[in-house]
C-alpha cells in the first residue's frame, strides 16, 4: 500500500491576511515539501498542471526535477499531465529526463484535465477534447515502446522512422490514466491495461465502486491478467495532532478556494455543513488526527480496492509550517498505520 501527497501549487490569497503568495515562493516551498515527503517515509509525490495565475505548476517536470535532486527514495510523478493539449513527444522527452535525474522514479498520470486553460492557450479545439487524448495517448504509448518511432496522425505533424531520446531509466516508465470517474476513461484504462487514478473530491466515494469493477472488466475482456492492474485514489485532506485542530485549519481556506473555482463552474456555496458532512467516514475528505485519517483511508481501501492514495494538500493558502507537519504526520504515523493494518491481513 503506497500513501503520497500531491500539489497543484496553489496561489490564492490567504483567508487570514489577504495577501498572495507569489509563484516563485510557493514553487519553493513545494521543492521543499517534495523533500521531507522522501524524509519521513511517503511512497510518492505529485505535481499537477494548469496554466492559470492560481497556480504556479505549468513546468510540473521542473519543479519534481528540482525535488528528485534533493530526494532519494520517493517517486515522483504528474497530477495530471494534460495530454490532450500537449506534444507527446515533448512529455516523454520530459519524463525520460526526470526519470534520468532520479535513477527510475518517475512516473506520468495523465488525462485529459477538469480545466481548460490549457487548450486555447496551446491553440487546440476544445470539440477535439476526447480524439486529441486517444490520439496523443496512442503516441506516448508507442513513443514507451520504441526507441524509433514511424506516426501519422490527425492532429500533428507526422514523421517516419526518428528516434526519441532520451530514453528512460525504466523500462518501461509507468503511464497512469486519471480520471474523475468517466467511464470512458475507465474503460481506456482497462482495454490499454494501464493503471488508473481516481479523483474523488466530493460526493460518496463510494460511488466509484462500479467504475472500479467496469474497469476490471474492460481490462479482463481485453485479456489483460486482473491481478495486476493497479487503482489509485486522489482525494483532499489535512492531518493535524487533533481532529479540532485539523477542522480549525484546513475549513477556512478550503471553503474560499471552492468558494472561488465554482463561481466558474456554476456550483453552489460551499457551506461548513456541506464540510462536515464530507468528513464523516463514507465522505470524501479525509480530515482529522492520524487515526481518523489511517481508518478512512483503510475503510475506503476495503470498497475501492486501490493500493495508492494520494492526499491533496492544501486547498486554497495555507502557512507553509502547517502543510509540512501534516506530512510528516501523513509520513510518520498515517502510513504506518495503515501500511501495518494492510499487511496484518
């Protein structure tokens, strides 16, 4: 069972002070993050994408560049890649390197993004939102498996018979699909025998159980061996001494940055009742001591069968010192806790 952190490097104003932390500080403050993850014992470390002045994370591979240079263990992949408006062979030319700079823990999940600031700004059409995926995820795939590469497609230049360099560590670098519960995706996932990531940020977790077992299927049908598909889960959450303490914390800018990003999407207030009623165990924040965030995790592994998770944090600004010790309580008691319950069974 593998238990990281993931950031999309979030630059809102502080709920507290007013203030915006400018992107160069909180990139570096994530660079540091990275590192005591890899110090107290997590498994992985995620960096997300967009192209936004919300968020400093539009050059995902530097900043884990940065982190692998100052780490010795943790993995260290994108959350997600938006491969829909990317060049495939410029990300795998990226992941390649980061895998060489971190001797093979590099890995991508990528997708095809909640948020469109990434298509007008690289020019794509957002009526080729589902064929730009396929096609793009069929070339980093092939680009994966050959070393030479002959591809033909309908949104890019083609090209006959060129090498793609460099080549990574592993053989091959992992490709998550991520998804935040289309079946589609899932189905992809499964025909591809690829891994997926789930990102359940609200509602019932447990309604993602039938996309599991859909994608179970697809893979089965697809005759790839069940046994060893792999199920990630991204969810939000904070972690501090106490449950109060964790809740006093983590509400306030929680509710300003879905405050903020639903405007956008049409989603009504985010209220404290909505809040406390995610917290409880079938909900999907996982807020409290590191009991109350081992069991929940556990709980929702017993239903969704995943062998990662991934907690979000923060959401919205929050002080640097507060998001370090919530992973090093993630690191040092969360994960042994659940890592000991997993074995015992």
């Amino acid at each position: 069972m593998e238990i990281g952190v993931d950031s999309f490097i979030e630059t809102t104003p502080d709920v507290q002070t007013g203030k915006t932390i400018s992107h160069a500080e909180r990139i570096r403050e994530v660079v540091e993050e990275i590192a005591l993850a890899d110090q107290v014992g997590l498994d992985i470390f995620g960096v997300g994408e967009h192209h936004r002045k919300e968020f400093g994370d539009s050059a995902t591979t530097i900043v884990l560049a940065a982190g692998a240079a100052l780490t010795k263990k943790i993995r260290l992949t994108s959350s997600v890649t938006v491969l829909s408006a990317a060049d495939p062979v410029r990300v795998f030319q990226e992941f390649a390197t980061l895998d060489g700079i971190s001797n093979g823990r590099a890995e991508m999940i990528v997708g095809r993004g909640s948020m469109v600031d990434a298509f007008p700004l690289f020019g794509y059409d957002l009526n080729d939102y589902d064929e730009l995926f396929e096609e793009k995820l069929e070339l980093l795939l092939k680009l994966r498996e050959s070393e030479i590469v002959t591809w033909k497609g309908g949104h890019r230049p083609a090209f006959t018979n060129l090498g793609v360099y460099p080549r990574p560590v592993q053989t091959p670098i992992p490709v998550w699909i991520g998804s935040g519960g289309n079946q589609a995706s899932a189905v992809r996932a499964g025909v591809l025998g690829l891994p997926l990531v789930l990102a359940i940020i609200g509602g019932s977790p447990l309604q993602f159980a039938p996309i599991v077992k859909l994608y179970k299927k697809a893979a089965a049908r697809a005759g790839h061996d069940e046994s060893k598909l792999k199920v990630a889960v991204h969810s939000l959450g904070f972690v501090a001494e106490t449950n109060s303490l964790a809740v006093d914390r983590y509400f306030p800018p929680t509710q300003a940055s879905f405050n903020l990003f639903g405007k956008e999407r049409g989603w009504g207030e985010y209220t404290r009742s909505y809040f406390d009623a995610s917290r409880n165990l079938e909900g999907s924040l996982y807020v409290g001591d590191p009991e109350t965030v081992a069991n929940k995790i556990l709980f929702m592994r017993e239903h969704l069968g995943f062998s990662r998770f991934f907690l979000h944090l923060p959401v919205g600004t929050m002080p640097h010192h507060e998001v370090l010790k919530a992973i090093e309580l993630l690191g040092t008691e969360v994960a042994p806790r659940v890592r000991e319950a997993v074995a015992a069974k």
